[in-house]
C-alpha cells in the first residue's frame, strides 16, 4: 500500500488528508507518513 499511496501523491492524486486517512486506517505507519509526506503525523 506505501508504493501506491506515494505514487499517487507524487502524481498530486492523493492530498496529504488522503494520507491521513490513510494512518487512521492502518493501511501506512506514521513513519510512512513522514516519508511520503515529509513532515510529521499529528493526531
């Protein structure tokens, strides 16, 4: 799930509240999160 979630938000199709979603879900870690989204998961 991590290469597809950074796919599409490289490809601007995904917003970083997607990625948030995304954590509240379990599909990424918050670690993840950081990658993808180069900053910290705030709760």
């Amino acid at each position: 799930m991590f290469y597809t979630l950074l796919r599409l938000y490289n490809q601007k199709r995904l917003s970083k509240e997607g990625l948030l979603n995304a954590v509240r879900k379990r599909w990424i870690t918050k670690e993840e999160y950081k990658e993808i989204a180069g900053e910290e998961y705030e709760e």
